[in-house]
C-alpha cells in the first residue's frame, strides 16, 4: 500500500513540475463551455436546457484529452519497465497514476463546474447534482480511460485508437451524469442516479487497476 | 547461480538464438556480444521478464522464474538502454523512487553514491538540465545503491567518459569478487582486472 503513497506522490510531483499538463484540459473545458453562447444563442432559457449536456459532454473530451500522456511519459523513458522489473506492483502502480490523474483532470472540473454552470444559466438547484455527479462519474472515466492508455501506450500513435476503445465504455457514465444534472433542473430527487454513478465507480474501481496492469504487461512484453 | 535452459528467440520471422544454455554462477561475469541487430537486448530483455518472445526455461536458484517472478525480481537489478529517470526530478528525487522500487538499493545513502558519481553538488538540478553523460551518471548511480545478487546491464558505457568507464569496470569487479553475478553487453573493450569475463558471442551461435 505504501506503493501506491510514493506513487501518487511522486505523479503529484511530477505534475506540479510540468504545470502544463494540469492547465491544457481545464483550459478545454472552460473554452469549449464558454464556445456555446456565441455559437448556439445567448438565450436563457435554451442555454439552461442544454448546460447539463454540454458540461457533461466536456468534461468527458477534456478527460479524454489527457488519458493519451497517463502512461506515455514513463514508457518513454524508461521509468514504467523499471517498475516491471521490480518485485512492486503495477495493479498500485496504476491505481496510484490513476488516482493522480483523477485529482488532476476530473477533481478539478467538477471544482471549477459551478462557475461555468453559472454561465450557461443552470438552475441553482442543480448546481449540487451538477458537483456530485462529476466527482462521482469523473473517477470512472480516469479507470476506464486508463485501460485504453495502458493497451495503447508502446504504439507509435495511440491517441485517436484510445478514443475509439474507450469512448463506447464512456456512455453510461454520460447518460447517468447528465441525466442527474437534468433531474436536479427539474427539481426532481438525484439519488438514484449518484447511486448508479457510484456503482459504475466501485465496479471500475474493482476491475480497472488489474485491467491496466494486465495491459500495461502485454504493451511492455510484446 | 542463474541457468538458462533450451532459450529460442525469434523476432518477425528471423531466429536470433536457437537452444541457448548456459549457467552463471556467482562471482562470474558474462559479456554477451555481437553485431548490432544481433539479439544482445532481446536476450537481456528475456531475461529480466520484460520480453515474452522466447521459448526455454529459465532458473534463479533452482527456482523457475517464471513461476516465482517476485523472489527472482527482488534479486534482480536491470539497466536498459533508457536510463529510466524522470528528466523534470532532480538526480536525488530520481533515486529515491528507485529505492521505493527496490528494496535492495540500500548499500549506501543516496548523497554518497552521488558522490562515486561525480554528481555531488547537483542533487537538486532537475535532470533535463544535465547533459546526457550526467544523465546517464545518476542511472548509474544505482549500481552503487545496489545490494542485489544479479546485475544485467544493457550498454552500461554509453555516454561515459574514460575515467566513468573504468569507475565502473571496478565497480562490477567488486561486485562480483563480492558473490555477485553481471551479464552485460557493451562495445568498449571490456575487461577486468583478476576475474575471468566470460563471453558469448550470439553471432556465432546462430553460424554454428
């Protein structure tokens, strides 16, 4: 377990170093949300019926965005054989840089969300529904998206073929995260949706990191 | 005492080593050589379990390897031809996560083996400020670290200077006069003083 600590330190330290890396899928995030009014109308009462969606739906690419360079740079230089041939774990490994990156990208835009909730005028009853769901739907998105990452990271040009393999994985979490944020709109109660969204996260959470590991050894191995 | 049994690899349709076997004991050096392209990494590669492209056995104290990955992993201390450092941690950050990593890399602190490395004075430059020699330095810097039995380096001399090279030339003799085992590949003219350097040269083999 301590493992995973070092882990999670060391890829906190790391991204801290590289600053960048934080700021590119928040920027994402907030460009894409903020594109919307010009685009589809300043109006209101259209905008407040599509925020659910468009946040929901941003917050997914801007995640996506940052799954290619989860397992790139250590494969790169050589610091992810190094842990294969050490006697620790990469099921710690991947949850450690999973976790990581889940402060790093999904935390983060649900902290940033109500802000951006705001300007697509979204009902503040909604706002709560809006934050608990992404903290609760964001996690499985770095899981799962770190499966995709893991298989594809010794190609060459992995980034669009993670997209492909991880996207369909992505829609349940897209159709219960938005459609929490439609219910709390509608005043309508939110549990059941969080309930689902957090099974998805235990589920993922259960599976994912051996999932990884797995591919992780056969990209590595081959 | 590390035997190979019967080690075929083939890579897209080419055989690279048929039937290889061979043991070492401790206190014994091998040097694998042959041409570029010849398998020198693939075998190093095979042999620390970061390659599954091969058919054979191979044995870490009687024990297969394949069957108690970790016993053997624990022993085991790999340096490929990257040099596995982060370049945006400093040389110290760098080596502390390799200690996480190994449990053996406890020989001595972290600030001395800087120092054997000729690195004191740079622990906290961040590596991509270092030149590539340097960089390769603090991945060596391990080899002082290290308490395990089995060393397998990949090109261990790249990028060194005279002076690096012969540090650690007598680095691995005192290695292995101290029981240790060293498989290694490099094109430098290698030898060490009063041990015996086996070698295997895997272009003959495949002649033969």
């Amino acid at each position: 377990m301590s493992f995973f600590v070092h882990t999670l330190q060391r890829d906190l330290l790391l991204a801290f170093r590289n600053r960048n890396d934080i700021v590119n899928p928040l920027a994402f995030f907030v460009i894409v949300i903020a594109l919307f009014p010009l685009a589809v109308s300043p109006d209101a009462s259209v905008l407040s019926t599509i925020a659910p969606g468009i946040i929901w739906v941003a917050a997914l690419l801007a995640t996506l965005l940052s799954m290619d360079g989860l397992f790139k740079n250590d494969f790169d230089d050589g610091t992810l054989e190094q842990v294969l041939v050490s006697p620790q774990s990469l099921v710690l490994l991947a949850l450690g840089k999973v976790f990581s990156h889940w402060l790093m990208s999904g935390f983060l835009l649900a902290l940033l969300s109500p802000l951006l909730a705001v300007m697509l005028f979204l009902p503040t009853q909604a706002i709560l529904a809006l934050v608990s769901s992404l903290l609760l739907g964001t996690p499985t998105l770095s899981l799962i998206g770190a499966i995709g990452a893991g298989l594809t990271v010794g190609l060459r040009k992995g980034g669009v073929l993670i997209s492909l393999l991880v996207l369909p994985l992505y829609i349940p979490v897209l159709i219960f995260g938005a459609g929490a944020v439609q219910a709390g709109v509608m005043g309508m109660p939110i549990a059941g949706y969080l309930a689902l969204l957090g099974a998805i996260m235990v589920f993922s959470l259960m599976f994912a990191p051996f999932a990884v590991a797995a591919a992780l050894k056969l990209s590595i191995r081959n | 005492m590390l035997t190979v049994k019967d080690l075929s690899c083939e890579r897209d349709d080419r055989v690279l080593f048929e039937r290889l076997n061979f043991t070492l004991r401790a206190g014994e050096v091998l040097q694998i050589e042959g041409q570029n392209g010849s398998g020198k990494t693939s075998l190093l590669r095979i042999l620390c379990g970061l390659s599954s492209s091969f058919e054979g056995d191979i044995f870490w104290q009687q024990d297969n390897v394949h069957e108690k990955p970790t016993v053997y992993l624990r022993q085991l201390l790999y340096v490929g031809h990257h040099a596995g450092i982060k370049a945006s941690l400093t040389a110290e950050e760098n080596l502390r996560w390799m200690q996480t990593l190994h449990p053996l890399l406890n020989r001595c602190s972290i600030t001395y083996a800087l120092k054997q490395v000729g690195l004191f004075g740079y622990e906290d430059v961040p590596c991509y400020a270092l030149s590539a020699g340097q960089q390769r330095r603090v991945s060596l810097a391990r080899l002082y670290l290290s308490a395990h039995p089995l060393w397998i380096l990949d090109e261990p001399f790249t990028a060194l200077d005279k002076k690096g090279v012969l540090e650690k030339e007598l680095l691995i003799a005192q290695h292995v006069r101290g029981g240790g085992l060293c498989i290694l590949t490099t094109h430098h003219d290698f030898d060490l003083p009063d041990i015996a350097v086996r070698r295997l040269n895997l272009d003959l083999l495949v002649t033969a």
